[in-house]
C-alpha cells in the first residue's frame, strides 16, 4: 500500500464558512477529510470545517455525479436525456448560440444567478466574459442572499461597508442576534468562536427569531420569538420606547441624521413625515407603543418594553441582523428598522456598538474573472428572470430595469428591452428551478419551449433545474480542479482549492468548452488572452499581489492551501464621521445617515414603502385578509446539513437534520397532528408533503421548513421533498426587487 498524502484545500460551495479541508489521499482515492481544529496566537480563529465540510467527498464523488454531456429527447421537464459526445455537445451549443443570437440580438441571452462555484474560475463569469465580447447580454444585479438589507444599507448609509470584525463585540455589554443563526447558518467563521467568548464572558446574548434555532442552544441565549416579516414593527415600538423614555442619544441624533424630527428634514420635504412625528402618532393618531406591536408580532409588551430599555441602556450594543429578516416581503423595512434603533441609541461609530445593516468589512480585495462591460448595457433584479423570459418586452424601470451604471429608481429614462429571454445559461447554480420563487411557476414557463428556446446547465447531479436542460454538461467538483476561494463577510483570508483527483469520467471544467465555444465562433484570442485555465490563476493572482504586497509567491500560497492576511487592527465604521461630522460627511446625498431616505422620497412607490423606516404590513403577513383562507406562516432557514441545495443527496448529512416541518403543538393539536405524522403544506401556489416536527421551538401560528431540498414531485405535482420553493412566491419587494421567499401563508393538514 502507497503512503497517505494530505492536500489542502478549501470549499467552494456558498456557505460563508470556507474552512480549510485537509484531503487524506492515497492511490488517487480521497480516504477521508480533516480540517483546521485550533487558531494560533497570530490567528486565533480556526477555520474549522463542520460536518458539511467533512462530507464534501462523499457528497461529490458518488454515482449519482453526472459524467457526460448529454442532450434532452423527451419533453423539456421531464427528465429524458441521451448521452452525446462533446463534440456533439459543442455542435448543438454553437448552432443555438448563433442561431439565437442572430434571430434575437444579444439582449436575449441571460446567465442565471448562482453560486456552486463561489470562486474566482467560475462559470457565470466565464460565459458574461464571452457574451460581453460578443455583443452584449441581458445582465442582472442584487442577488438571492441580500437584496433588501444591501438597498436598505445603501440608501441610509451610502455605502455597504457597516461591518467590523466579531472580535470587537467582546467590548458590547449587550448582544442581540436578530434573524441571525450563526451556530448553523455559516457567515464566515470567527462570528461564532467570538459569540462563545462573549457568552463566557457573562455579556448577554438575546435571539429574535421566529425559531429557537440553534445559535440560541449553542449560547444558551435568551429568545424572544417573534413572528416572520413583523421586525419593523418591533423596532418602531422598541424606539417608541426608547423615546418614551427619553433614552435616545440626541446629540448623535442631531449631528448625524437625516429625518428623525422635523427640525432635521431635507429641504422641501413635509417637515412632519418624520420618524419621531411617526411613532409617537401625530399623524395617524396611532402612537407605536409595544402594545400596537403585540398585536402584529406576537411579542408581549412588557417583553418589547424591557428589550427596548435594555438595549438603549446597556451601551455599547451590538444589535446584528442576519439576512433573515430581509427576506422577506417588505425586507427593506426589517433592515431599515434594525439601523434606526443602532443610530437612536448611538451605537454607531463606537467600539462595542454596530451601525447595523449590511456589515461588510472588506480589508482586503477580492479578486475575481475579468469581465468587460456590457454593450447590452441593460440590467435586471436577479428575482425577476422568470418575468423576463415572459415577457420581458413589457418591463420598464418600474421593475428594476437599468443601465449598468444607473443606480436602483435612479434618473428614469424610458428603458425597454430588445427582446424577452430566449437562451438561459444556468452554470453550478439551481436558481433556474429549485431556489427560485414558486417553482410550479417556472415550471409551467420553462415547459414552453416557444418561450425561452434553450437552456444550458453545467452541474454535477441530476438536480431540478438540471432535468429542465436542453443541454446538460457534465462539470467538475472541487477535488478535480485548482480555483482560489474567498471568503465571505470578512476579508482576512484568501483559500487555494488545491487538485486533489483527475476529474470523473468526462467531465470539464466551464472554462474548456466556454472556451471552445469562444473558438468556433472566432473570439478564442480575446476570450484567453492567451491564458489557459491554470495561467489565468496564476495571472488573477499575480495581479492582486501587486495590490495586497503581503501575499506570498504563488506557489507558496498553493502548497499551503491558505493565506491568512496579518491582522493588524479592525475598521470601526464611520468612527471620524461620527466624532467630527462637520469634516467627515457620510458617504450619502444629504453627508447625513438617510433615516429619512431622498431617494424612496422620490421613487414612485409611496404606498408600499415610505421614506421613513417603519412597519407596512406585508401581503402574506400575519394581517393579511388572506389567514383567513391559509391561517399559519411559513419561514425558511438554512440548514447545518447543506448549502442550499447541496448535499441533500448526501443520506448522512440528511440525516443531521431531517426535511421536517416545524410546527407549533397548539397548532398541531387543533389539526389533529402528532409527531412525524406525514402532512400536506399548502397554498394556492403548491402543495408538499412532508413529515411534522412539533415543538415549542417555533412562534405559535408559525411554521418553518429549511430552504434548498431537492425538489421532487409525485404524479399529481406534490412535492415529497420538502422543498419551500412549490409554495414560495415570485413576488418582488417594493423597492429592492429582492425576494421576500420567508414570507408565505399556508395551511397544513394532516394525510
Ligand atoms: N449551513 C449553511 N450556511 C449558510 C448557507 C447554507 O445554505 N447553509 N447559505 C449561505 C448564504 S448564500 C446565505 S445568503 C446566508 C443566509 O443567511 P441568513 O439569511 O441569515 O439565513 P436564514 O436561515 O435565512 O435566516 C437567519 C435566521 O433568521 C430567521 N428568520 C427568518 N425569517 C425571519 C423574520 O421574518 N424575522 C426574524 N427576526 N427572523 C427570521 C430564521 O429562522 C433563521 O434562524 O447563509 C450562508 N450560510
Ligand atoms: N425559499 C428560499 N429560497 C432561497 C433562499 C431562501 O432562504 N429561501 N435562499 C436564497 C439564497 S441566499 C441563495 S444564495 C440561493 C442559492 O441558490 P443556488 O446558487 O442555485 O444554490 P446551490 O444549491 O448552492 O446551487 C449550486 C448548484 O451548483 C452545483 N454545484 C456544486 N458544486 C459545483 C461545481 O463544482 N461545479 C458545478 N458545475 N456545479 C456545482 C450544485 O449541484 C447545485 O445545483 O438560493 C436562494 N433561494
Ligand atoms: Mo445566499
């Protein structure tokens, strides 16, 4: 027997974790997986791998990897593929891209948003790449994960960089997680190693979420459940509180806001339409006091009452978001909510505090594939694909429509598009079906094949959006091919997906037959530059060296796996902003923070979403006339046991956390259900059977089902998965065209 050799490497899945993944290989065969246990001084954060991780290769490398390419003989939808070569392959490819090109023009060409290959050598790039020197391409912008709570950053803050490192919360005299669940859902991994440091170190932690999840076990934190897309409505009573109770921080308010009273409005706006005239209800004579707010969350008073007192008292205080609460109907409001209370309170600018929002903090540069701009020049929300390929010819601006440059409701110009979608690439990414909005809905649009004329998947299984391939290509996971990973929210680290095995059977990477593709139609110099797969790595990588001079040679870096940048300091954002407003104007139209936002004052959606940071109820919210017809909410999350929808091939991992829907044992009892009894979840939109989980872990009249199962439908089109997209909607927020797929109305019944 041959010697075991270790290689590192990193994953590359979008799970913020990207630990380091030490393989064990002997004879070409991964044997098993280990991963980093312990920090050092200079690094005490270890980027430790959690179960997932440690499952990559039985997750990747089983039968079901898909090994050749492959074209569609049945109905598109139904599943029936033929092996083909890749000389095949690259013939049907190239006669659709001409033939769809020239009948359609570039702007019928669209790249799905995803993200299996979350690294620099990734497809999606790839393909914009070739497209943008071909013409052009319909492109896209926010993404599945932030949409809401980035537009609702941006237009408060000017900017999305509101993050520090979690090593600072050490200084906070208080916690709160809010939609957040970091022991399970993996933003990067020093959020979790220093919450367990705060905890020992007796500050508190407080949850709210409409799940005890598992940061609240992992803490032992207080939890205070709250019911899906109502945040905003807590945080107007906690500042209806705070000011109540005359605990706000006025200087701050004064210096460095925009619209908190009517001595701070911008020019020519209803000096009343402030926050402050809001809450305590000058207008609508509905003052927000926790007893207005009991009643839309769930949440007792006297509970938002010393929540909102603790909280302005015990500062610093770090109140931190996830991305939770943003998805949801009225996400912009949740995120917008959870700022106004950090700026109430001061906690902006400050060690030990958080400006909320966001939180990026990008202290080092992120590479990434080049792409040229877009000739095309029109750009659409990542939610609204579905309605492009109907009928994209109608959308205009008030659908998010925009130039590359233009900014979200910026300047309208009457922009149209040239065509509807036509020819989708969907590379490592199950957005075309899976993770998309109401599933049954693409499902039926796809089916018509007159409408987008053809599909190209790239991907590694036989997944949902897969089966809906005109063209099924065969692509490689990360044991197969070098790439160099990034990391999520904090920057401190570059990963090096080291080659572990010779790919499986035929598969290939994007990059060989995009490139291909390039040649055959004569743009192969301008595409490569020359560069094959691997020299484009190292090129990428030479050149942000000589930006980030601290990054060893090349090979260097490769044989270990890993580079961890120096850590010398954190960011406190906007620190000299808020100590010397007068010099350091905020990065925002007014140079204030826009509590009060200019820029939803001017767009043309007042009646969904106001200028000024408050709760709207929500369509599918717990006041919508709809309970009446579907009485229980339905909220996602995303499981310990994928990423997405990666893994859930994986029996060990499934077993981890079991598809189940969680159910309150009130709601439960008055439908006659008992643990693991098999129900039907259902809305107008689908239907899924699954088994029930009862437990006091969840809100009452809520129910929860964790995102990203492998969609699979019985004859009559009920999925007996579990996958929360049948019954998810394709309706966009207001403002940021973002997926509010947390909010939904349902009834379960028991089968
Ligand atoms: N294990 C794992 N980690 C992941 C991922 C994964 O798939 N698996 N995906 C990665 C990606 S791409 C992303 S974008 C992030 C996603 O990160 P998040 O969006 O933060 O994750 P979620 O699980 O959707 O939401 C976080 C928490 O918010 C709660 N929540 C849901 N709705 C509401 C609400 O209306 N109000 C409140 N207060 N809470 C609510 C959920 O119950 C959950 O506990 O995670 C990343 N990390
Ligand atoms: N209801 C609901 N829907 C959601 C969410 C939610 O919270 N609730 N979350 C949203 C969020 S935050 C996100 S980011 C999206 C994620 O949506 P996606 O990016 O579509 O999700 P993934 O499951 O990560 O899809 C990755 C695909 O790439 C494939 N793949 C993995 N590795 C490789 C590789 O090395 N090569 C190739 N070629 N393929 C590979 C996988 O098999 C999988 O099909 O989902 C969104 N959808
Ligand atoms: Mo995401």
């Amino acid at each position: 027997m041959s010697e075991i050799k270790i290689i590192p490497t990193t994953g590359r899945n979008n799970c913020g974790g990207r630990c380091i993944i030490y393989a064990h290989v002997r004879d070409g065969v991964i044997e098993k997986l280990s991963t980093e246990t312990r920090g050092t001084p200079d690094h005490p954060v270890p980027l430790c791998a959690c179960a997932k991780g440690l499952n990559y290769h039985k997750t990747f490398l089983g039968e079901d990897r898909l090994r050749y390419p492959m074209k569609r003989i049945g109905e598109r939808g139904e599943g029936k593929f033929v092996r083909i070569s890749w000389k095949e392959a690259l013939d049907i490819l190239t006669e659709e891209y001409i033939r769809i090109r020239d009948t359609y023009g570039p702007g019928s060409r669209y790249i799905n948003d995803g993200c299996g290959i979350s690294a620099i050598m990734c497809g999606d790039r790839m393909m914009q790449r070739l497209l943008a020197l071909d013409g052009g391409y319909l492109g896209c912008y926010n993404s599945y994960s932030s949409a809401c709570i980035r537009n609702a950053t941006k237009i408060t803050y000017g900017t999305c960089e509101t993050g520090t490192y979690p090593s600072d919360w050490m200084n906070s005299r208080l916690i709160i997680l809010w939609g957040h669940n970091p022991a399970e859902t993996k933003f990067d991994s020093s959020t979790l190693f220093y919450l367990k440091k705060a905890k020992a170190a007796g500050i508190p932690i407080i949850v709210i979420d409409p799940r005890k999840n598992d940061t609240v076990l992992a803490l032992d934190a207080e939890w205070i459940p709250i019911r899906p897309a109502t945040d905003s409505a807590l945080a107007d009573a906690m500042a209806y509180v705070i000011l109540r109770e005359d605990l706000q921080d006025q200087t701050f308010l004064d210096n460095c806001c925009l619209g908190f009273d009517s001595a701070h409005m911008p020019e020519g706006a209803d000096p009343s339409q402030n926050c402050r005239s809001y809450l305590l209800g000058e207008h609508d004579g509905i003052p927000k006091t926790p007893e207005w707010a009991e009643k839309i969350t769930g949440i007792p008073a006297g509970t938002i009452r010393s929540l909102a007192v603790r909280y302005a008292t015990a500062r610093p205080a770090a109140l931190i978001q996830g991305y939770g609460p943003q998805r949801n109907a009225y996400g912009e409001q949740s995120a917008r909510g959870a700022i106004l209370l950090s700026c109430l309170t001061g906690n902006v600018g400050v060690s030990g505090g958080y400006a909320g929002g966001t939180g990026d903090c990008s202290t080092h540069e992120q590479p990434s594939f080049p792409v040229p701009d877009n000739p095309y020049n029109r750009r659409l929300p990542v939610f609204l694909w579905t309605d492009a390929v109907d009928h994209g010819l109608k959308m205009t601006e008030y659908d998010g429509l925009r130039t590359c440059h233009q900014g979200i409701f910026d300047n309208p110009t009457g922009l149209t598009l040239d065509s509807n979608i036509k020819m989708i690439f969907n590379l490592a990414s199950n957005t075309l079906i899976n993770q998309h909005g109401d599933i049954n809905r693409t499902v039926k649009l796809l089916k018509d094949t007159s409408k987008c004329e053809f599909i190209v998947c790239s991907d590694l299984f036989m997944t949902a959006s897969a089966r809906f391939a005109d063209l099924l290509l065969p692509g490689v996971s990360m044991f197969e091919e070098e790439n160099i990973t990034k990391p999520w929210r904090y920057t401190e680290f570059l990963g090096f997906n080291n080659k572990v095995i010779e790919p499986l059977s035929e598969c290939r990477t994007e990059y060989d037959w995009i490139r291909e593709l390039a040649g055959r139609i004569g743009l192969e110099d301008a595409f490569t530059e020359g560069r094959d797969y691997e020299q484009w790595l190292r090129y990428l990588y030479e050149d942000l060296r000589t930006r980030e001079p601290e990054l060893p040679e090349y090979n260097v870096f490769r044989e270990k796996g890993i580079y961890k940048y120096e850590e010398k300091g954190y960011p406190i954002p906007f620190e000299k902003e808020v100590r010397d407003p007068a010099h350091h104007p905020f990065p925002t139209p007014s140079g204030r923070i826009e509590l009060f936002s200019t820029k939803l004052w001017h767009a043309p959606l007042k009646d969904f979403i106001p200028p000024i940071p408050r709760y709207v109820a929500p369509p599918e919210g717990p006041e919508d006339p709809l309970t009446r017809r579907y009485p229980l909410q339905l909220s996602g999350w995303h499981t310990k046991a994928r990423s997405h929808t990666v893994h859930d091939n994986n029996p060990r991992l499934r077993k981890l956390d079991p598809q189940q829907l969680w159910i309150h044992s009130e709601d439960a009892a008055t439908r006659g259900i008992q643990d693991g009894d098999l129900v039907l979840i259902y809305n107008d939109r689908g239907q899924i059977k699954v088994p029930a989980k009862i437990t006091d872990r969840i809100a009452k009249g809520v129910t929860a089902l964790s995102q990203g199962a492998w969609y699979t439908p019985d004859d009559n089109g009920v999925d007996v998965r579990g996958s929360i997209n049948v019954l998810t909607s394709q309706r966009p927020t207001p403002f940021a065209r973002g997926n509010g797929q947390h909010t939904n109305l349902v009834e379960v019944e028991k089968l």
